[in-house]
C-alpha cells in the first residue's frame, strides 16, 4: 500500500491552492491528508492515482448506506428529469415527509433543509419564538454548525469565538456547560431559568470524540427542561438514523420538544430536517420565519424516500453495529499486539480512537486529556495504507461494510502501526 501513486494528485493539490483558500471548500478539511477521490463504492474510495481506501469516514457521515447507493442513485436520477426547484410544493414533499415521520416515531412535524447549520439556527430561532426568552444552553465540545452564535472553542476552561472574524457578542446569549453534568445543569436553570429558551445538544456527543450519555442523563435534561419551560432540542445531524432508525431519541428512550437530522438520512445527498412537537413547529406558519429557495428540492426529496425505504427495509442496524462491534474489538487486540495505548470508546456505529488512558472519558474536559495529536500524526500513516479516517478520531461504520472490508482494515492497520504508530 506504501508504494501508491501520488501524481494526479499533487497535480490536482498544486492547481487547488491556486482556485480555493487552502485548496479545500470546507475549513474542517484543511486538517486532513489532501486526497483527491475520484469515486467512491459501498465502502471503500479511490483516488486520482487509483489508489483504493476503506472508508471509515464516511464523508463525516452522510454515506451510512455506502457511496453511491443504487436506488438512491436511481431515485434522484429519475426525480431530477422531472426539474429540481418549483418555487411552490411538488408531489414527493409528503411521501418524504410521512416516511420520515413515521420513521422517528416521536414528531408531528418537519421542514427539509438543506444544511445542518441552517437547521440548527431554525430550531433555536422557534425555541425563541415559543417562549419569548433569548438564552440557550449548550455544552463544550458539541457542534452546531459554523455560524457566529455557535461556534465555540474551550481553552482551559474558557470559551469564546473559534474564528477570527467571528463577532464575540453572538456568544453572549449562550450557556456553554459540561456535557453530562446534570448538577450544572439544573444550576443554570436555578440562575437563569426565566431566560432560557432552549436545551441544545448532541444526545450522544459525537463531535469530539464519542461520549454516549451516561445512564439516566437525558431523562434528567428532559425533567429540567419540562420544569423550566424550555425547549429541548436534539441535534441528530450525526445520530439520527445512524444509532437506530430513530436516531438518539429512540435508542436512548427520551423524547425532545426538537431536532435536526442531516447526514444519514438521504443516502449521501445533502438534505436536513427540522423535527418536532406540531404546537411549536407551527410557528412557522404564524410569524417565525424560514425558508430556502432549496428547501425540498424534488431530488432532495427523492433521495430521503429512497434512502428511508431502504433502511426500513433492510434493517441493517444490527449488521452495522456487529461490523462495528468486531472493528472495535480488532483495533483493541492490535493496541495491545503493538504495544500501544490505543483506546476506542463509543458505540460500535460511531466509536472515537485516540492515544491515552483507556477509562471512558464522558466530556470535552476528559477528551482533552487524551494524547489527541498523537492519533492526528498516526492518520496520514493510516491514509497512507488506504484507511480513510479523520484526525479527529472519529470512525462511522456505514451498512455497506462487511467482513471483507473488516479484514482489510485490520491488515493495513496493522501494518500502519508497524510503519508509524510510535
Ligand atoms: N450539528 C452536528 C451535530 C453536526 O455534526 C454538524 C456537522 O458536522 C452540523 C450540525 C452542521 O451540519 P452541516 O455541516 O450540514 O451544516
């Protein structure tokens, strides 16, 4: 694997620099090998040299049923013959809209998107709207998407903009506490209650690192949050149809007032959703206002019922999480073989890997005493031996992977680790 090719791609990295800042169209790529692909199939990728990779990766997530799913790829392809945007409804909307309804089980209504970013600033504009309070509460190391009142980075303790050019004041209406803390929680609603709008969070945070919710801690944000009259959202953009059919809330039994979903619920192709209780959501028929000229695009639409049939269908969330399960498992025995502090912890469909004490980290604070930039310099010795992954450590495991891919992964892992992991 060592002995790949590398020409096109210089090439194409060297006329990049030249056309886009960096060479990349989205920042979150700047700190990731510069690869150029050409395709991608089920589970793996190949480059412009011809190179292949298994693909842990996942494109962040939104390839749960593999790259370029047949019917996917058919649904879209027909719809797009029939236009894309009419300014007005067209005939998929509501066999997308009662697909993914019945799909999470919990909501009475939903808005397709586009982005999760947009979806987000969707769900905490309405939150606003329904209570007539401006404050919101969220928690270190979680995502949001890349808007000024969002983005945030935690330096010792202390939180502010995490770009430049990013206006500061965006910031003040946000709480930022420690993710399963429910003691901290409750103390923000004894201080601030009468201003809190919302409860945003990831149910399972997934951004940095994997930190499910310890036992009994959602429960727990959901009574605080139904005490205090706010409303609680779940951002699903990475859990929803990805831990089970229906996401975060159904796997860990807890219902929000909420969500946004994004990523694996249109088999690749770039959709969100805004989901929730109809008395709030209906808002936005009676004066909170959001729109998208792309908003529930014909093809957009094609794709979540074809993507939401399939994963109904063929239920595959058992074989992902076995395939997950047995990763896992493989990494950990070649941790030890290589006599490295290799450490895995999450659920087998979204698990983080990363240098450090093996004891479960539960929060940003624990994840920043994990040796994160050691796993960052492993990952283009990984990418080098055709293992797609990130250097946040982040690994996805999507329905297409199998045991042949599982094989694969743990030959060039280990052979990784022999070339570069000291
Ligand atoms: N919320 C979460 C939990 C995410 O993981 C992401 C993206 O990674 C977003 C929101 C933003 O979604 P998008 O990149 O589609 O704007």
């Amino acid at each position: 694997m060592n002995s790949r090719s590398e020409t096109r791609s210089r090439e194409l990295r060297a006329r990049a620099v030249e056309l886009t800042p960096g060479g990349v169209h989205s920042n979150v790529r700047l700190t990731s090998p510069s690869v150029f692909f050409d395709r991608g199939k089920g589970a793996w990728l190949w480059d412009a040299d011809g190179n292949d990779y298994v693909d842990y990766l996942l494109g962040q997530g939104p390839n749960f049923l593999g790259h370029a799913h047949d019917e996917v790829i058919t649904a879209v392809e027909s719809a797009m013959r029939r236009g894309g945007v009419f300014g007005s409804q067209h005939v998929l909307e509501n066999e997308a809209g009662e697909l993914f309804l019945d799909s999470i089980g919990w909501a009475e209504r939903v808005r397709f998107g586009v982005s999760g970013t947009e979806a987000d600033q969707a769900a905490l504009r309405l939150a606003r709207a329904a209570t007539g309070r401006t404050r919101f509460v969220r928690f270190e190391g979680h995502y949001h998407g890349w808007l000024d009142n969002v983005l945030i980075k935690t330096v010792d303790g202390v939180t502010g903009p995490a770009s430049e050019g990013q206006l500061a004041h965006h910031l003040d209406d946000s709480i930022v506490l420690g993710f399963n803390d429910p003691v901290a929680l409750a103390r923000a609603f004894d201080e601030h209650g009468g201003e809190i709008a919302a409860v945003i969070l990831e149910p399972m945070m997934c951004n940095s690192g994997a930190i499910p919710p310890e036992n009994g801690y959602l429960q727990r944000v959901r009574e605080l949050c139904t005490e205090h009259g706010a409303v609680l959202i779940f951002d699903e953009v990475i859990t929803g149809f990805r831990l089970t059919l229906g996401g975060a809330a159904e796997r860990f039994g807890v219902t929000p007032d909420l969500a946004v979903y994004g990523k694996a619920m249109a088999g690749g192709w770039p959709v969100s959703a805004l989901a929730g209780r109809a008395d709030v959501m209906d808002r936005f028929a009676a004066g909170v206002n959001h729109s998208g000229t792309f908003n529930s695009s014909v093809p957009a639409c094609a794709a979540v019922t074809a993507a939401l049939t399939v994963l109904r269908r063929d239920a595959p969330y058992q074989r992902v999480e076995e395939h997950g399960a047995r990763l896992i498992d493989g990494i950990r025995k070649l941790g030890v073989d290589h006599d490295l502090p290799l450490r895995v912890q999450g659920l087998p469909m979204a698990f983080h890997v990363g240098f450090g004490d093996p004891a479960p980290v539960i929060d940003a604070a624990g994840l920043g005493r994990l040796d994160l930039k050691r796993y960052a310099d492993l990952v283009p010795v990984l990418v080098d031996h055709g293992i797609w992954v990130a250097p946040r450590g982040i690994w996805y495991v999507s329905a297409a992977h199998g045991d042949s891919e599982l094989a694969a992964v743990l030959e060039r892992l280990d052979a990784a680790l022999s070339a570069g992991g000291r």
